[in-house]
C-alpha cells in the first residue's frame, strides 16, 4: 500500500486517479510528459482513461489516505506501543471520513444525473404526445379511438420509467443520509473525543464506513435502468385494415 507501481519505491506526494489507484507525482509526470492539459492518458496499472486536469498532472488529487499512512508508519518508529496504536486508529477514522466524504459526492452526482433523466423522459415522452396529436388531428373522427390508445400507452411507459427514476432516487438518497450521518459522527469523535474514545470507537466506525462503502451507487442505477427509447411512427392512412389508424408506439 506504501509503494508505487511505477518506481516500485516508497510513495511521494501520491496523487490518486479517478480509477483510485495512485502513483507518486513525480513518476505520472515523467509518464504522461507527452501530454498536455484535456489529452486523454490511460492508467499506468488498469489502463483505464481519464483526462487530464486543465492545470496538468500536478491537479490531481492528492491520496491523503496514503500520505496519514506513510505518516504513520513514520512515527511509529520512535513512538511507544500507546501512542502507535492511538496514532495507527486516528488516521484510520480519518482515512474513512475522507473515503466516505468522496462516496458523498459520487452520491450527490448520481442524484443530479437521476434528475435530470427524470427531466429528460418526461421532456421527450411530451415530445411524442405532441407528434401523435398532430397525426390524430389530421384524421376523420374515426380514429379518435385510437389516438386516445396511443396516448395512453405512452403515458403508461412515463409513469413506469418516473416510477423507476424516483424509488431509485429515494434509495440513493437514503445511503446518502447515512452517508452524511458516519462524516458527522466521525468529524465529532475526532474533535471533541477523548484518546480512549476514538480507540474504542474507531473499529466501529471503519466496519460502518465499509459497509456503506459497499453500496456501489452508479453501478447500482446503471443495473436497475434498462435503456428506454420512445419512438412514434405516423400511420400511412389506413394501409392494413388492422393496423393503428394514427400510428405506433415503439
């Protein structure tokens, strides 16, 4: 956990990729030297791309998970067996707040992406109301029966996918809440909480931190939404006997 992949030594001032694996700064920009600011460069260990930042490979983020780690084991050899423990439990909660603090804004983006699909379903599905009217009103008062059909089939599909949209917005705001509950229980041990307080606390709150962290928010969404495309096809009049008098709905 100390070490980076690329120089194989002791990490300094490791910065983190959006894939979360980290590499000292010094090695991505001896990496990505070619590079400028937008270009898009794939991780050195999963290869997965990201861009980047607009002030370079120095903008990235730095792992203070990683940098209270080395802290750590830094201290820890001229600390005693207390004061190494108590140290070793501090950066632990700390490291969990941040983790949990950086799951918070995932969460509050997939929030923000679920409302406006919400947005953006009933903004298009109002668009196809609007084309099936416009066919309706063309036809002899026959096809009033079918053009009512139409109508609802659609308005059946917007209610299913708002439907959809809104319990999965609900559960992302619930692990959100519990989310914002550990930082606040966490940030108040760590600031008005005795020594013993926070070494008896903190394993508790690293168990409640990784079973929150194991909620995976966008791949939960990503599994639960299955793609939905409304299209209209205007009728060409009475072609088929059986067929929809104004259209269909796909």
């Amino acid at each position: 956990m100390t070490e980076c992949s690329i120089c194989t030594e002791v990490f300094t001032d490791p910065r983190g990729l959006p894939c979360y694996h980290t590499f000292c700064l010094k090695c991505l920009l001896n990496y990505g030297k070619d590079k400028r600011p937008g270009d898009s460069i794939p991780c050195p260990l999963c290869r997965k791309e990201f861009i980047i930042p607009c002030d370079g490979l120095s903008g990235l983020q730095k792992n203070f998970h990683i940098e209270k780690l080395l802290h750590v084991i830094q201290l820890s050899a001229t600390r005693g067996a207390h004061e190494k423990t108590l140290d070793a439990f501090c950066s632990l909660v700390v490291s969990d707040t941040e983790q949990v603090t950086n799951f918070l804004t995932i969460t509050e983006e997939v929030l923000h992406r679920l409302e406006t699909e919400k947005n953006d379903v009933i903004k298009h599905v109002a668009g196809i109301e609007d084309e099936i009217n416009t066919a309706a009103d063309k036809l002899v008062a026959a096809i009033q029966h079918d053009k009512a059909k139409l109508v609802s089939e659609v308005g059946s599909i917007r209610v299913k996918r708002i439907k959809q949209l809104d319990t999965l917005k609900q559960e992302v705001e619930q692990h959100r809440t519990a989310l914002e509950s550990f930082v606040r229980d966490s940030e108040t041990l760590l600031s008005s909480g005795t020594a013993c307080d926070v070494t008896r606390s903190a394993i508790s709150l690293h168990d409640r931190a990784d079973e929150l962290m194991k909620f995976d928010v966008i791949g939960h969404v990503d599994s639960s939404l299955s793609p939905v495309n409304v299209t209209f096809t205007s009728s060409r009049l009475m072609d088929r006997e059986d067929s929809n008098l104004v259209g269909t709905v796909t």
